[in-house]
C-alpha cells in the first residue's frame, strides 16, 4: 500500500518530496471583497468559499500533508453584522455535516482550536461529532481555528502555566519554549512550513504567532473564492525553492 505521506503528483513531480511543506497554513481573506466586486451579498463570498476549502482539503490530503492549519473565524470577527455571524456559524455546521463522508474517506483527522464561548451549541455539537468520529484516522491533520485568536491563546497558555507555579506544581526557572508550546491549543501539532495568505494583505492578523516563527509567507492577490489548485501547488513550488537557514547560515 502506498504511504500517502509520500504520495506523488504529476503536476509536481518536478518538486522532491524532501522540498515540500509537510504542514501548511492558510489565512482565507477576500471572500467579502469577492462578493461585493461582483454586486453580490458578502454572504455569497462566504458560500463560493467553501468551495475552496474542500478544493484545497482534498488536495492537501492527496499530496500527503502532514497538517492543513484553516483560519476559519478569528476572535475580533464577532464585530461584524450579526446576519453574517449567524450565515458564517450555519455554513460550518453545514461544513462539518456535509464533509463527514470524504473526511473518513481520505482518513483525515479534524482538530478544531480556539474558544467555544460565543459559538452556538448546535454548532459545536456538530463540530464535536466530526471531530470525534475521524479522531482514530491516521491521514493529515485538518486543524480549524475557530473564534481563534493567537494573542489570546498566549494568554491562556500563560494563565495555565501561572496556575501551575501557584500550586507549587511548578518551578519558574524549568519554564522554556517547549513547555509554553505544550500549553498552547496547537500542543502536539508541528509548527507550520508553509503559510498561505490571500487577497493580497501583508500582514498575520493574529493567526498562530508563536507557531509561524519560522514559516515561509505566500501570498496571492487572488481572493479565496478565487484560490485554485494552481495557486496552491504555486504556493508549494516557491517554498520548495526557498533556502530556509532558521537562522544560520546556508550550507
């Protein structure tokens, strides 16, 4: 049998394996500005956004990815309409109902990061239910950041460790990276390769700050209704092409 972690494609063959990001993440901007360039309702720029995500989740399971990181729903988003929270919270319900059967198909695992506060019960139970039915699954990793904010997530890896200290669990001075990372919602996840940014922005919006020190930046001024394979397997040609030092020299 073949190990998908290694799986080939003709559209990359010319890329080695060993040159390819294992784990990429994707900050998903544009899909308001999609719609509304076309006279449409921000809500359908959501809808058409869908279609990228399950264009781009079976294809980062196909090439063998380790991890695929989605930005789905950052904590500051809650300030927008509520119309288009409630659409946005309806199309993940639907999201994770609809995808069950391709989740176990191409035996991926869905992780699900951020906080619950806010997000409606029937969502999360949803969320749940997927979330425990692909947890034996042994393919890539599809990690969802929902209501998901990297400064708060550091805020609470350092309550949790301050709880620690406080109860005399812990000595300060064994604190390092390492610990700090196990505290964070990613803890167990490898640090991203490779992340993705569309519609042009330059800039994190508070997506994975700790994880992404090292990860190579992509962008496209193409919105994500717009992200195709091409752009994704673009994506994946310039990081193979990258001479990433983590600091040092080149050998």
């Amino acid at each position: 049998m073949t190990d998908p972690a290694i799986a080939t494609d003709d559209r990359l063959a010319d890329v080695p394996l060993a040159r390819r990001p294992r784990h990429v993440a994707v900050i998903m901007d544009g899909n308001g500005r999609w719609a509304q360039r076309r006279d449409l309702p921000r809500i359908e720029g959501h809808r058409r956004g869908v279609a990228s995500v399950r264009r781009t989740v079976e294809e980062g399971a196909r090439l063998g990815l380790t991890q695929l990181s989605l930005y789905c729903l950052s904590s500051e988003n809650w300030k927008r309409p509520q119309r288009e929270l409630d659409f946005l919270m309806h199309l993940l319900e639907q999201y994770m109902i609809e995808e069950r059967t391709t989740i176990m198909q191409q035996n991926i695992t869905v992780s699900v990061i951020g906080r619950r506060e806010g997000i409606p019960e029937a969502t999360l139970a949803e969320m749940d239910r997927t979330v425990e039915m692909s947890a034996a699954n042994t393919g890539m990793r599809l990690c969802l950041a929902i209501n998901y904010g990297a400064r708060g997530e550091l805020v609470d890896a350092v309550r949790a460790i301050a709880a620690e200290v406080q109860q005399g669990k812990l000595d300060p001075a064994t604190i390092d990276e390492a610990l700090v990372s196990s505290k964070l919602y990613t803890a167990g996840m490898p640090d991203p390769d490779l992340l993705i940014r569309t519609a042009g922005e330059m800039r994190i919006s508070n997506f994975l700050l700790w994880q992404i020190s090292y990860a190579e930046l992509w962008v496209t001024e193409k919105c994500w209704p717009e992200f195709e394979l091409d752009d994704f397997h673009q994506s994946i040609r310039s990081f193979a092409a990258r001479d990433r030092r983590f600091g040092g020299l080149a050998s």
